[in-house]
C-alpha cells in the first residue's frame, strides 16, 4: 500500500465513554474509557482505560463487540453481553481476563452502538480484508526476528 492510499485510511474513530468496574465483592468504581477503531487494523477494537496507574490498553475483535451488543459473545479472555443496570437502563458488559486478574465492566448499551455504528459506516462488516495491507504483513512477518 503506498503512503497516498495509507494516508487516505488513516482517520481512527474513537468514542469516549465511561465504564462502571464491579470488583469481587460488588463495589462499583466508575472510569473514564475510549473505545477506537483504526482502519488500517480493520478487524479490530480497542478499549483504553484511562487509570491512576496509566492507561490500560485491550485489543479485541470488533465482531465480538458488535455481537455482544445483543447476544452473550466471547471465548477465552474476552467476554460481552447485553445487560440492564440497576435502574433498568440497557448496558453492554465487558468482562477481560489475563493471568493479572479480571476486569468486569459496564457501559451504557446507547455509547457502544455509536461507536460500532460508526466504525461500521467506515469499514462495513464483511469488507474488512479490502483495508488490509496484506503486502505490508507479509513483509513483516517476513522480516521478522522470530523467523
């Protein structure tokens, strides 16, 4: 791909939220949160939570996220569903799990779908491999120190 058509996918949609964290015992701990979505990785999300301790940045696929939404979605570290808080409102959960330990999460239901929606109206589902700089991983997988 060169610099002109890099260029051309190089806007990032991001949503700011803010996420309630439920510890083991229940203990609700509300933080400051973005979602993003970078074309140029167009198979996945990010959720950067912004903590005391620095941001914490998790990668996932932005299929499980658009799948949570309505349906229980997720294997291995990452899990979403659809949920109603306290009061009744619609909340998406997200649940992350690393051997550091487990982060459950809500966010209301109404910021997830903008953000999805919006990631959608750049890159829609199932055109995803037509942003791909196929070229440009094999050349780094290629070049890489592992091999």
């Amino acid at each position: 791909m060169n610099d002109q058509h890099r260029h051309f996918f190089s806007e990032v949609v991001t949503q700011d939220i803010t996420i309630e964290v439920v510890d083991a015992v229940g203990s609700v701990t509300t933080l400051d949160a973005a979602l993003g979505y970078d074309p140029a990785d167009p198979y996945a999300v990010t959720a950067t939570f912004f903590t005391g301790g620095g941001d914490v940045v998790w990668t996932f696929g932005r299929e499980l996220l658009s799948r949570g939404l309505t349906d229980p979605a997720g294997e291995g570290d990452v899990h979403i569903w659809p949920c109603l808080d306290a009061n009744g409102r619609a909340t998406v959960i997200i649940e992350l799990c690393s051997p550091d330990g487990e982060l459950v999460a809500q966010a209301r239901t109404q910021d997830v779908y903008r953000f999805v929606s919006r990631s959608l109206a750049m890159v829609p589902a199932g055109l995803e491999s037509e942003h791909c700089d196929m070229d440009g991983i094999i050349d780094q997988l290629l070049n890489s120190e592992l091999i």
